[in-house]
C-alpha cells in the first residue's frame, strides 16, 4: 500500500474519545482509502509507578492538577522516534497561535504532524522548554482538553489533502478559500419555500453571471458579519470593457476569470413520478 500523504499522531490520555469521529464520514473514507493515517497514543503508557501518575498539585498553590514533565516529554520523543520524519509537533493550548485557514493549508502540507492534547490546568512548562513545540489554539476560550481542538486540527486539515474530498474544487470555494472571505449563499430544491424563492440569478444558465452574483455576495456577506476579513479578499474583477462596433451593437456579456468548474443548475423540481435522482452530502 502507498504511503498516506499525511500522518497524524495523537497523544492524548483520553484515546477513546477520537474513536467515534474516525470511524464516520470523510475521515473515515479517507484512513480507509490509505489518503490519512490517524494513530492514538495514550499518555499514561509512559508514566511510572504503580498508579501511572501523569499529574500532580502545582507548585506555589492554587486550584487544580497540572500535567507533569516526565511523562509528556518520553512520550513525545518515543512517538518521534518511530518513523521519519520526527514530525511537526503542536501542542493544543488556549495560549497558542489562533488556528486560521492559512496556517491549516500549511499544515496540509506536511508529511507528518503529532498532536499534544493538554488536560487539567495544562501543561507543566518545562514541557515547553524541552520539546520546543508550536502552541495552537482554536478560540479564544477554554475546552475540558485539547481533544477536542486536535479534532479541529484533524478535520480542517485533512479535507485538503488530494482525493479526500469528492470534489476538489470544494475546498477552495468554500469560507475562507482562495478568494478569502465567507462563502456566498446557497439553495437547493425547492425553488420556493415559505414564500422564499431562489434568486433567480441562478436558475437563469448565466455561469457568468452566477459567477459575479456568488463573489458579490460572499463580499456583502463578509462585509455584515466579518469586516476583519474584507481587506484580504481577492478584488472584484470588473468586465473587460470593449469598444462598441459600428457592424453590430450587440453587447458582449461580462465573463469574469476563473478556473472553477460550471455548478449544475437546478431548474425547477423533478416530477412526481420522476423522483430517481439523488442529492447527495459529501460529508
């Protein structure tokens, strides 16, 4: 079997948590596909004593346990020690870099990423110091653990890894894709809904103009909800402008540059008894 384009090891004193989200949906098509390989390691495989200690009270007082050196640290250097290469290793931190798209599509990149989950008042920070780690952080708020954020990291990255999603396409037009910004709206059948109908830019076969409508949408949408973002968008190209000919004053409609494959259209409903079509989630 080829080797998977991306490795992920978790520790964790928690495994059993990852167990339902690897065994569903896209990620679970992609480890069966041999695209992702998703290993657990449980950190109180390296703690020592009859009672497998991997925390104690903190030094100087104060509520809660802290995650002791000891065991962290021979964990993590066993796990590197593997396979090649060591890895990217990441701990999971409120105190962390913010998780963005531009830092997951680099981690997309590499061969191989290992995860550090945190627990109780976090880490003692000798861990730090020794193994030299990225600090991540997905939110400005606190998590039980860093489970939970190392499935964040898990599923933003592998979704961009090439064969995982059906369509390849999907993750660049998508939120925060190639063009930044939030992504347009979008509809599907029916075509009205409590009086709510489809715009009907899109059932007119206008990929031109559908392209135009989705980007000036994704622009209004970003400018409402996220204005922080509006600045890294891509520009709206405007039609190129050609002079008019004397022969023909037949306008020439705009066509804006892009490399995305034409959406399907969906023109009206199928009739009752013509219901064989599927539509699918890819999810």
């Amino acid at each position: 079997m080829a080797q998977p384009l991306l490795r992920i090891d978790v520790l964790t004193l928690f495994p059993a948590l990852f167990d339902g989200f690897l065994s569903e949906s896209i990620l679970k098509r992609a480890i069966e596909n041999g695209l992702v390989d998703v290993r657990l390691w449980n950190l109180r495989d390296w703690a020592e004593g009859k009672h497998r200690q991997v925390d104690d009270r903190p030094f100087g007082g104060g509520p809660g346990m802290v995650l002791m050196a000891p065991p962290v640290v021979a964990s993590v250097e066993a796990v590197q020690a593997l396979a090649e290469p060591k890895g990217r290793l990441i701990a999971l931190t409120p105190g962390g870099r913010p998780l963005d798209q531009g830092w997951v599509r680099t981690l997309a990149t590499e061969p191989r990423l290992i995860l550090l989950c945190g627990r109780y008042e976090g880490f003692d920070e000798r861990i730090f110091e020794v193994l030299e780690p990225e600090l991540l952080s997905v939110g400005d708020y606190v998590l039980s653990g860093g489970e939970v954020a190392a499935m964040v990291v898990i599923d933003a990255t592998m979704r961009l890894i090439p064969g995982v999603l059906g369509d390849a396409e999907s993750a660049q037009d998508e939120s925060f894709g190639l063009e930044g910004g939030l992504e347009y709206p979008h509809y599907t059948r029916p075509r009205l809904f409590r009086d709510r109908e489809v715009p009907s830019v899109l059932l007119g076969g206008d990929h031109g103009e559908i392209r135009l409508w989705r980007r000036s949408q994704s622009r209004e949408r970003t400018a409402n909800r996220r204005r922080d973002l509006v600045d890294s968008m891509s520009p709206l190209v405007p039609p190129k402008s050609k002079s008019k000919s004397k022969s023909s004053s037949q306008k020439t409609p705009p066509i804006l540059p892009t490399t995305a494959s034409p959406e399907p259209l969906i023109l009206d409903d199928p009739a009752p008894d013509d219901r064989t079509g599927r539509l699918e989630r890819n999810d």
